[in-house]
C-alpha cells in the first residue's frame, strides 16, 4: 500500500513581510516574494525621493542582512553595533569601546577624583611626580621601596575652632584658626605652611588621599624608618628611638632653636621634609617650630599609633594617643 502525507499550511499567511516594502502585511507569516518597493522610482527602497546608500542596504537586508546601527556596514561585517558605543559609526569599525572618565573615546582613565578633566594616573606616573588631588599638586618621593607625600594633607572638607572636638567624629583644624570658614581658613599662611590637623577618625575618612594611595599603617612607617637605616627591634619599639633617621625626616627649615643654640633643621636626606607643625589638643593649638606630630592608621586598643619629631632631637618618637587629638597626615601610595 502507498501512503501520502500531506502538510497543511493553512495555519499561515503568505504575504510581504518588510516592513518598509509599499505592500507590507502585519499578519503575513511567510514571505511570498512579492514585496514592492519605491514609489515612482523602484530603487527608492525608502520612499525618502532618494536613492543612496540606505536604500542599497535596505535591498540587501531584504535578502538576510542588517545595519541595525545605520553606519554604513553590515552587521555581519560589523564588529560594533552597539549603539551606546563611542565608535559604532565608525567605518571600517572596530570592536566596541566607550568613553572613559574624562570622555576619550576608548581611553583607559578610571578616576579624576577632582573633576578636572586630567586623568590622575596621567598626572602622576613615577615616584617624585606631582599627583594631584582636590585641586592641589602634592610632591612625592620615595623612600626605600615606597613613594611617600613629601608634605603634609590639606584636605579639608570642613573646619572647626580648637575648642570643638571628640573621639569619634571627624574634626579638621587649621593651626591658629578659631572659626568655621574653610575659605578663610586656607588662606592662612599656617594652612599653606603646615597643611591641615586631624583628629583620628578624620584622618581615616576615605577622601583624605587620591585614589591608589592610603593614611599609612604603623607597620608602614616602621618599614619606611628601616628603609632609613633603623634596626627592627628600634623600629618596633616604642618611645625615643633611631637615631639619626629623625634628621633625615626634618626639613632643612622651620625648625627651632635647641637648648644649646643650634637650630633643629634636619639634613631632610629622605625627602620627606617633615615640619613642625604642631598639634591641637583640648586646650588649644600648641608647639609650631618645635615638634610635628603624624599619625598613622593603626589603632592600640581605644588609641592610636603616631609619630613626632622635635627641634632637639634626631630620634623619631613612636607611641600611641588620644584619637580626640589634631596631628598632621601623610599619605603613602598602595
């Protein structure tokens, strides 16, 4: 016996189905092959009174092909046909890229933290350039294997009298300043001098150094004074200690008279030009030319980790202390 089967296709409509053909039919299933286009021009695929390259690529896309982003290219000769792409219009293009953060098409900058259209890595690219970081150029320079600020922080979001503080809030001084006023505050001759005085929790505030670099660990600071030429056990202790690397941390200025008449400059062969900016404690501001104070990210149960120099003195004072105090910052790069 012979047996016959038959597929019905009754359940689909055979019609134009482009949909910039003149007789396109929303509900035709399966395409007949009698789509027409143009009006009085059958090369017009468009209907737009001209004949170019659009129509030549909407009489391609008939027969199986794209340009879903209009550039001129195929998609399947397309690398890029994303449209939120800065070079999906390019011709011949190229694999997908975008803007970057200051808007280069394709660029590889990820941060400007201070807005100011130069990529920071571009700004900073060695040890001993400037890097820049709300608005200011900060100096730098290496120590043994790590690239240190060779001045102190000035960042200052806001500023407060001496007589305002805790251990738990975030507060900035500037010395000798009493009021509110941020502006008025930098434009005083100890915030160009000696930068701003932080006490613990503002020095651990993520905006205080540019990206990639950090408020340093105690352990950091022990390694940057054995870098100098301090033993381990000196760097680990606490108290007075390492002699005469606090020489090579001072300024070679700025620093006062000693008891027997010599000025307290530093040889400052590191580069890290430690000055004496003082501190701010409960009562005040006090010690600008005879001691600086640093602090570093390391707490010692409610305290933290610091480090002085002073006028008479070639040692470098390690202990820890309230958190409620004002001491300068460096940063130190990741």
């Amino acid at each position: 016996m012979l047996c016959v089967f038959t597929l019905s296709l009754s359940a689909q409509e055979a019609g134009c189905t482009y949909s910039i053909a003149n007789n396109y039919s929303s509900t035709a299933t399966v395409d007949d092959g009698t789509c027409v286009f143009g009006g009085v021009n059958v090369f017009d695929y468009d209907n737009d009174g001209n004949i170019a390259i659009n129509d030549f690529i909407a009489m391609l896309s008939y027969f199986g092909d794209t340009d879903s982003d209009s550039d001129g290219v195929f998609d399947s000769e397309d690398d890029c046909i994303d449209e939120t792409a800065c070079n999906y219009q390019a011709n011949p293009t190229l694999i997908c890229v975008y803007d970057d953060v200051i808007g280069v098409c394709g660029g590889f900058c990820l941060t400007d933290d201070d807005g100011d259209g130069v990529c920071d890595w571009e700004v900073f690219v060695n040890c001993g350039d400037l890097i820049s970081h709300e608005g200011y150029n900060y100096s730098t320079v290496l120590i043994g294997e790590q690239c240190w600020f060779s001045e102190n922080c000035r960042y200052l979001p806001e500023v407060s009298p001496s007589n305002e503080g805790n251990t738990n809030d975030p507060y900035y001084y500037v010395y000798d300043y009493q009021g509110t006023d941020v502006g008025a505050a930098q434009s005083t001759d100890k915030y160009a001098t000696y930068g701003v005085l932080y006490n613990w929790p503002a020095v651990m505030t993520e905006g205080i150094c540019p990206s990639g670099w950090h408020i340093p660990s105690d352990g950091e600071w022990q390694t940057m004074e054995i870098s100098l030429g301090m033993s381990e056990a000196d760097a680990a202790s606490e108290g007075w200690r390492g002699s005469p690397v606090g020489d090579y941390l001072k300024s070679t200025s700025g620093w006062n008279i000693d008891g027997n008449g010599n000025d307290g400059n530093g040889s400052n062969s590191s580069g890290f030009t430690g000055l004496p900016g003082g501190y701010r404690y409960s009562g005040g501001f006090n010690g600008v030319g005879f001691p600086g104070y640093w602090w570093s990210a390391s707490e010692s149960g409610s305290n933290s980790w610091w480090r002085v120099l002073d006028y008479d003195d070639d040692d470098v004072h390690r202990y820890y202390y309230d958190r409620d105090n004002g001491f300068s910052a460096r940063c130190v790069r990741d």
